[in-house]
C-alpha cells in the first residue's frame, strides 16, 4: 500500500527537480567527483581505515601488541588532520553543507506549510516568536 498519494509523488517530483537545478547541487556534484577522482585523498582514508582496522584488530586481541596499536593511533591521528584538513575534502564538506542547509530550509518550509508553525533551535531566537515553543 502506497503511502503517498500520486499527487504527492507528482510535487514531490518537481520540487526535486527544481532542487536538481539550483546551482548548489551542481556544486556539490562537481565536489563530490573531485573527491572521488583525487588519487591523493583516497590514498590517505585508505591508510587511515588501514590503521583503523589495525587498531580494531589490537584492542580486540587477547594479547595487544601495545607498540603496534601506538603506532597506529599515532598514525590514524596524523591521517585524521591530513585528510580533514585536505583542499579536496574541506571544499566538499563545504558544499555538503551548503546544500543540507537548501535541504533543512525545505524541510522547515514544508513543515510552516502544512503547520503554519516554523521549526527553531529551541531557544526560539531565529524564529522570532513564530515557533510552538513561544506559545
């Protein structure tokens, strides 16, 4: 049993593809191949999960090799800021967030439409008073 009515499916549809257009999602397509595409970033979380299954691998032993787990704890420490702090990774993050914010908005949006009622952080200073919390 379908839950949404094929009205629903229908806006649905073309909000999606009104979503699909904004310039936003084509800015993090385009990172999101970068990243994928950059043979220096996926080496390094390569080698982080390496380190990390070492480390899983130590402290699930019944004799931890305590040199091998530092070294790598050192190492997944290392490649953590590596890979964080990565032109590659920091650009996509940056256009993750921008398009969860487009997304959070439309889930706000939708949700005032069919309420009339706007979501806040709960302390109500974004919503200026138009929040259930203000009630």
């Amino acid at each position: 049993m379908a839950i949404l009515t094929e009205e629903m499916t229908k806006y649905i549809g073309l909000l999606a593809d009104t979503v699909k257009n904004d310039p936003r999602h084509a800015e993090l397509m385009d990172a999101l191949e970068e990243y994928e595409r950059s043979e220096e970033l996926n080496s390094l979380i390569a080698m982080y999960n390496d380190q990390q299954d070492i480390l899983q691998e130590e402290y699930s032993s019944q004799n931890p090799d305590n040199e091998r787990k530092e070294k790598a704890q050192e190492l997944v420490s290392r490649l953590y800021i590596e890979i964080t702090e990565h032109p590659v990774y920091t650009g996509y993050m940056r256009k993750k967030e921008a398009f969860d914010s487009l997304f959070s908005e439309i889930g706000a949006e939708l949700q005032y439409q069919i309420t009339g009622s706007r979501p806040c952080s709960h302390d109500c200073s974004s919503c200026h008073s138009g929040c259930s919390h203000a009630e």
